[in-house]
C-alpha cells in the first residue's frame, strides 16, 4: 500500500467546478495520496494518523499545485524532425508533403525513442496524460512500440491507432508507400484495443480509432472504424477543418462542408474528438455542441502553420468540450503543456481584438474591449485539465477531490520568471508569466518528475539517441 503527503501547500488549484471563475483555490493546504488515488484535501490538523504517516512526503509550502494537464492531440514520432529547414516556412499540405518522404523510414525505435522524449518534456511540464496520433507504420513500425515506451516512463497514456489508406494516386495526400490496406488497418486496430484498452477507473493505457484526415482515408475506412470503435467501446479521433485547403478538399472532393463530411460518416458524438477545427463554421460549431463532440485546440501549430485563429470562445459558449493539444513536434517544435494554456490564452485575445467592434446597450465597443474577456488565466487552466479530460472521456481525471486519481503538478513559486506575480495571484501567474518547468510531476500517485528531474528515465543518454536517430532519419532521404 503506497501513501503519499504533499504537506502545507502555499496553493491547490484544485480545478473542481465547472465554471472555471468558481474554482476553488485553497491555501496552506495538504493533499493525501493513497493506492493512487486522492484521499484527502484540506488543512493539515485535518489530516488524519495515517496520513501523517505517509510514506512519501513533499513539502510545498513554495509551490502552486493544480491537476495534471492532459494532452488531447500530438504526433509524437515528429520529434525526431523538428525545424527541418525545408518546411520551416510551409502551411499544412506543402509541410506534410515535404515530411511524408523522410517519415516513411521510421524504424520501431525511433518510435519508442522519440515517444520517450515527447512524454519527458511534457511530463517535465507538469503533463500526466497524454493522447498521442500514430498514423504511418513503415518499416514493421507498431503502436506497440508507443505503448511500450509509455508503460516505460509512466506517463498515462491514451494511445490513438491512426491510419492512411488514400495515397496521391488515388487523389490523396500522402504518397502511396505510406498508406496501408484498410482490411489490415481495420484487423490491426481491433487487436491493440483487444490487447491493451483498459475502461476502468485509473486507467493507466487506453485505445482510440483515429483515422487521420479527409485527405489520406476513404470515407469507407471512415464508417468502418466508427462502427468498429462502437462496437469495442472506444473513441474516435481524427484532424478536421485545419485550415483554408483542407476546406476546399472536402469541398472539392466530398461537396461539403468538414462538419458536413463527419456528420455523414458518423464522426459527431460524445465519443468523438476532432483536432484543430480551425475553420469550424457556426453550423459546425452547434452540430458539435448538440452532440458533445469534443475538439482538441492545438494553437501553438494553429500558429506555426498560419492555420489560423479556432474561434474557441464560441466554441465554449455554445457547448463544445474543449481541450489543449501541443500538437507534433514538427508543427510546434514543443510540447510545453504550460506554455500551450498560456499560449491559447494570448491567441484568443488577439482573435477577438481583430472581430468589428460590438454595440452593446447602446455602447461601442472595439475588439480591444472585449478582447481580455475572451480567455481567462482561468479558463486556459480549465482547458488543460477538465477540459482534456473532458475530450479525452475521462471522469477520474483532470480536477483535484477525493477519490480522483492521484495525478497532480506542482510549480516553485518563489523562482524569477513568478517575481512579483505569485504575491498577487498564483493560479493567474502561472498562465501570464513566463511558462515554467515543473517542479513535481506526479502520475498515478507515482512521483515521475522530482525537482525538475525525470526520475523513471535517464534524460540525457535518452536525448543523445534520439538526435543520432533524427539525423540517420533525415540522411535516408538524401
């Protein structure tokens, strides 16, 4: 029986109401840990013999706890091609179609690898679960090879078997020597959630069908893996409506709108969640909200691929869950789930500030008004944990109270980039100033990151294979 103390907390975020403006913040304050799951949050004469007994104790009268922040959307085999020169400055298909050909010589290990890396640097920013999309399987590559690297570090993980089966000789994106036959696609996704999905409370490792695009799959493998998740009792994922091509190929391709092509196909429903979604219309926005379809905001490669602003705050107020994805390390080149909150913060400001001014009760006002209101300190915070995990379908994660899982973050407060922030308001500090490393990093009661070391892996031989297998990757293709 494992036990655990954080003692004396300077700050809980504990992220457990809905309206994120009513979350409850409690100061000098205890979290108890037992058998992986929160057995107590309260003021430390609260605590009971037990807890005092704790096997594990950390003092936190520095630092500012909030849930672990989930993930809902990366590609974590792009790490291994971060800021390749040739697509530095491309938008989302010449990116992809510069990268399909150095991608098509992934070997296992630089999945495992490069899946390790990715998990250590969002875990080291206090990320504790993590979707990841693997959707091209060259070279006898496996999603076993992610889910083994997961269980190797610790993280939590819910693995999304991807697919592509739609190559450029059919009027698809990617080359041909990437796809794959969809009768095996369709075989080999219902072994890994045979083998590995697990639905219970605590879930440590979950499966998701996600086909990848309307422009690399059939809309047969479409229906097909919607009712082959169902079946199983499993989630869909896949990328919609990411920028202004990808809506003139459904348009040009399917005669509809992306909301439109996924409304057919089957693709809207609590069980589904959509990445990027940029380029939601206001009738793909109320189809989502009417039926719960979640959607994963990546705005950091929203940016970089000048995809453009996903209009969030309509998203929200219709209804939409939201959640945050760091999105492939080649479209982000990082995956610093603080930096991602702060980040979908600054962008949904800015987005509003560029809209026509607004008369309301006979006053006008500019998008500079209105522009602070649109995204909260607050409601980035609530995008990184209940709503991921809100996305992700999980009920035992994402907010702090007894019984949750024991997945937490913990940020010193008394560092230089917090000066002057903290004494006015920790939980706002932590998404407007500069994004901070994390200084615990606790999954499952289990402590992954102390004091700002990785403790289940060795960082640096871990990085030094991984850059040797980014440049023997690249080299393939020279």
């Amino acid at each position: 029986m494992s036990s655990l103390l954080i003692r004396n907390a300077r700050c809980i975020a504990t992220m457990n109401h809905a309206d994120p403006a009513q979350g409850e913040v409690l100061h000098d304050a205890c979290i108890f840990v037992q058998d992986n799951r929160i057995a107590y949050i309260g003021p430390f004469g609260g605590l009971s013999p037990q807890a005092m007994q704790a096997q594990e104790v950390i003092e936190a009268s520095r630092h500012l706890v909030t849930p672990g922040l989930v993930n809902t959307h990366h590609h974590m085999f792009q790490s291994l091609t971060r800021a390749i020169p040739a697509v530095q400055n491309a938008e989302l298909f010449s990116w992809l179609r510069g990268l399909y050909p150095i991608w098509a010589g992934l070997t296992p290990e630089m999945v495992q690898v490069s899946t390790q890396v990715a998990m250590a640097e969002l875990l080291m920013s206090g990320c504790t679960t993590s979707s990841d999309h693997l959707y091209l399987y060259p070279n006898g590559v496996r999603l076993d090879d992610s889910i083994e690297a997961a269980q190797a570090i610790g993280m939590r993980f819910t693995a999304t078997r991807g697919s592509m089966s739609v190559g450029a000789s059919q009027g698809g994106l990617p080359p041909d020597n990437v796809v794959e036959e969809e009768a095996f696609i369709l075989q080999d996704t219902q072994r890994l959630i045979e083998q590995h999905h697990d639905a219970g409370h605590g879930s440590m490792l979950q499966i998701a069908v996600a086909p990848c695009s309307p422009f690399s799959v059939s809309q047969s493998l479409m229906r097909e893996s919607a009712a082959l998740a169902r079946s199983l009792g499993v989630r869909l994922h896949t990328h919609l409506a990411e920028n202004d091509h990808d809506l003139a190929y459904s348009q040009a391709m399917f005669g509809c709108t992306p909301t439109q092509y996924a409304q057919d196909l089957g693709w809207l429903g609590h069980d589904v969640w959509h990445a990027h979604c940029v380029k939601l219309d206001e009738e793909g926005i109320n189809l989502f909200a009417a039926t719960r379809t979640g959607v994963a905001h990546c705005p950091c490669s929203n940016m970089r691929l000048a995809s453009g602003i996903a209009p969030i705050r309509r998203m929200l107020n219709a209804g939409v869950p939201v959640g945050l994805g760091v999105d492939g390390s080649a479209s982000n080149d990082g995956a610093h789930m603080v930096n991602e909150a702060r980040q979908a913060l600054l962008l949904a400001r800015v987005g509003r500030s560029m809209l026509a001014p607004e008369v309301r009760a006979g006053k006008t006002f500019f998008g500079c008004d209105l522009g602070p209101s649109e995204m909260t300190a607050r409601d980035a915070l609530a995008l990184a944990t209940r709503g991921g995990a809100q996305v992700l379908g999980r009920s035992d994660i994402g907010h702090l109270a007894v019984g949750m899982c024991a997945d937490l973050a913990l940020f010193n407060l008394d560092t230089l980039g917090f000066a002057g922030g903290t004494v006015h308001d920790p939980v706002g500090s932590l998404l407007l100033c500069a994004s901070p490393q994390a200084d615990y990093t606790i999954v499952n009661g289990r402590v992954l990151v102390r004091e700002g070391q990785l403790t289940t892996v060795e960082l640096m031989p871990l990085v030094e294979r991984h850059n040797a297998l980014a440049l023997e990757l690249v080299q393939k293709t020279l």
